[in-house]
C-alpha cells in the first residue's frame, strides 16, 4: 500500500512505517499531523487518482524531528567585472513517519 501526496509544494510518493523528510512544518516534535492532499493512492487490489485530489482520503503522520539539509555554495560571478558574490544555504527539514493511510 502506498500513496502519493503532496506536503507544503512536493509531491512524495510515502507507505505505512516509512520516515521521510519534508520542508519545515510548523508542529512540534511528538505531535501528530495529517495531510488531506492525496493525488494517488494505491492498495494491493486496486489504484485511486485524483482530480486533483481524492476526496476522503488522508494521511496521518507522526513528527520526529528537525534537522538542517546539507549546505549548498551559490557563487555569482561576472566575467572581467571583479565581481563574486559566495553564500551558502541550508534548507530546513522535518523528519516525519507515516503511521496511517487511509
């Protein structure tokens, strides 16, 4: 059984006991958060799609914790001008486990 939903703009394709990271939610660590955006889902006998979303479906999921991605170096130069710019970004991620879909 797997689902295909879609958490703050991205879509992730996630199934029951499965630990994923997300862009950052406001939710504390512990809680319980569910998500009404399902596009697919799938059991063992049969395949449900959305127009856009699937109406009464949900995904109920368990936050485990924050973490920072790792750093990416964006570096703007300009040819012959002495011009470079160097910063760095860290994306902030929430690390949650699917515990229901259905």
């Amino acid at each position: 059984m797997f689902a295909v939903v879609e958490i703050a703009g991205q879509q992730h394709k996630v199934s029951p006991a499965e630990r994923v990271f997300v862009p950052k939610l406001k939710a504390e660590t512990g809680s319980k958060v569910s998500f009404s955006s399902v596009l697919l889902f799938s059991d063992d006998k049969s395949v449900k799609i959305g127009n856009p979303y699937l109406k009464g479906v949900k995904v109920e999921a368990k936050v485990l914790g924050f973490q920072k991605d790792e750093k990416i170096i964006v570096f703007k130069k300009k040819k012959r001008k002495g011009y470079r710019l160097r910063r760095g970004h860290r994306q902030q991620l929430t690390e949650i486990e699917i515990v229901n879909i259905g």
